[in-house]
C-alpha cells in the first residue's frame, strides 16, 4: 500500500539534511583556528542554537490526597504545605557544549552537526511565502556563514534568512554579470582619466594659491620684522637713557666723601634760603614794632575792635605787611 507524502514534512526533511551538510563543513572549517572557534561558537550562542529544552528526567512524586481527612484543620494546613513546595518542571534547559577537539572523530562531528541542523530547521520553520521556501534550499556555506556572523536570536528566522540569500545571490548575479562587468571597467577608465585630468587642474591652481600665500606671507613677515626692529631701537634707547641717569646719581654719590658735613651744608643753604624769604625791610620793622604796641595796649584793656582778637590783628598785619613787599 502506497502511503501519501507529506509535503511540509518532506519540506522539513530537506531543509534539514542541507542543515546538517552546511554545519558540518562550518564545524570542520572554523575548528582548525582557536580564534576562529572561539568566534563561532559565540555566534552558535546567540543564535539560540546549543540550547535545548529536554524532558526532565526528575519525576515529582503525584500528591495525595485523602478526602476522608478533609475535614481535620490540621490535615488541610499539611495538605497547603505539600501544595506550596517547589516541584521539579517537566522540562529542563540543557546547554550543549561542542569539543573541539573531538570533532576529528566522525560520529561525534556527525551528532553535532544534527544537532546544530535541528535548532537551525526550527528556527527557519515554518515559512509562508513559496519563494522563501525555495531560498531556503538555496543556502549553501557562505550564506550560512554571513546569518550566523550577522543575525542574533531574534533575527535569524526563515524570512530573514531567505531575504539574506536573496540579496547575496543578487549581488552574485551583479558581479558575475558580464555587461554590468563591462560597464564598471569602462566607468573606472573614463574615471581615470577624469581623476587626471581634475588632479593636473587642481595642481596648478594649488601652486598658484601657495605663490601667493608665500609673497603675502613674506610681506607679514617682513612688516613683523620692521615693528619689531624698530620696538627694539625704542627699547634701547629708553634702557640708555635709563642707564645715564643711574651713572650720574652713582656719580653724585660717589663725589661726596663726607656725607655728615654734606648734609649739614644743606640745612644751612635751606635756612638761608628761609632768612632770605622772610627777611623785611627796616621800614618794614618799624610798622610792626609801631602795631605792636598798638595790639599790646588793646590786649592790656582786654579790647576788641570790632570783634577783632590781638592773634587775628597781629596776623592781619603781618599778611599786609608781606604783601607789601610782593
């Protein structure tokens, strides 16, 4: 008797054999280099592909219960505390971990590879569209290799895989394409000479520009130059000068062996000048000997003149008598 095929299964059969094809070749290729490896692997994680979720082989004993005790507070408090107890899940996470160094041995390289194969057909399956479906058939070493390094956990389905091999095999048509070959080198010739052509332009224009940055640049140089000198000059001079100034006092100093008899030909120039200053005239004399009585008589009797004091009058007088002599 000749049984139906189903087409979903025979579909999930072929995606998986391809699977498990491709990840042997990817196991075998990036297990010769630690770094390498080490690169793979962490995509292998990332895409969720070494961990499965299994049957825990951990059975939790079913509780019991007798009805005939239901009654009994203190059976039902038991009862809630066996309900309440943590009980083992029926399932469990189990991460698998890939020796290296065993995939020599051909039965190891083969389990793991179904394994990688089954997470990978899992995760692709089920697709809508029939030609994402024939895309997956399509995956070969590359195009796992570029999902794998590009796609994380939440990406890598079979939509997003199916419209990776799309463009790849679109820009494999691209390159390989002799017309569009064609137009690329006849694009990089006229380019070439374009680039030449803009290059010998852009030369002469910049060796013009830096003729006359240096001739400008020569000018503020040279002005720089002039201020410059010329602050320098005004320094020096104002320094000699300084400097003779500081020679004649050294040398006024210097010229004066006795200091004390020096200072006192000072003071008595000073006084000189101050008898010269104030000395009056016999006239002169005679008037404020003539006030003089005057205030004193006022002074005896304790008079004002019109509210006038013997200091202010003697004062007054001798400001009169000075200006006088002006």
């Amino acid at each position: 008797m000749q049984h139906d095929i189903n087409p979903a299964e025979a579909y999930e059969n072929a995606c998986f054999t391809l699977s498990q094809y491709l990840f042997a070749a990817v196991l075998q290729r990036d297990s010769q280099d630690p770094e390498s490896w080490k690169r793979r692997i962490k995509t292998f994680e990332v895409n969720g592909l070494l961990s499965f979720l299994v049957e825990s082989p951990v059975k939790a004993r079913p509780i019991e219960v007798d009805e005939s005790r239901l009654e009994d507070p203190r059976y039902r408090r038991h009862l809630v505390r066996k309900l309440r107890a943590p009980r083992p899940g029926k399932h469990m996470s189990v991460h698998v971990v890939i020796d290296r160094g065993r995939l020599t041995e051909p039965q190891y390289l083969a389990d793991m590879s179904k394994l990688l194969a089954y997470r990978w057909t899992v995760k692709m399956l089920p697709v809508e569209s029939p030609l994402d479906k024939i895309l997956l058939l399509k995956q070969d070493v590359g195009t796992l290799t570029r999902a794998l390094d590009t796609m994380q956990m939440h990406q890598s389905d079979g939509k997003s895989v199916a419209g990776l091999i799309m463009r790849m095999l679109a820009d494999d048509l691209v390159d390989n394409n002799e017309t569009m070959k064609a137009v690329i080198a006849r694009m990089e010739s006229e380019f070439a000479v374009m680039r030449a052509e803009f290059s010998a332009s852009i030369r002469a224009t910049t060796e013009e520009i830096l003729a006359e940055a240096k001739v400008r640049f020569a000018e503020i140089v040279a002005q720089a130059n002039a201020t410059a000198d010329r602050h320098i000059e005004e320094i020096k001079k104002e320094a000699a000068e300084s400097q003779a100034r500081t020679d004649q006092v050294l040398a006024e100093c210097a010229a004066d062996a006795d200091p004390e008899e020096s200072w006192r030909k000072a003071m008595e120039e000073a006084e000189r000048k101050r008898k010269e200053a104030n000395r009056l005239s016999p006239r002169t004399r005679l008037f404020l000997i003539g006030a003089g009585i005057v205030v004193s008589t006022l002074a005896a009797f304790h008079l004002d003149v019109d509210g006038v004091t013997a200091v202010e009058a003697i004062d007054g007088l001798i400001e009169y008598v000075r200006a006088r002599q002006k």
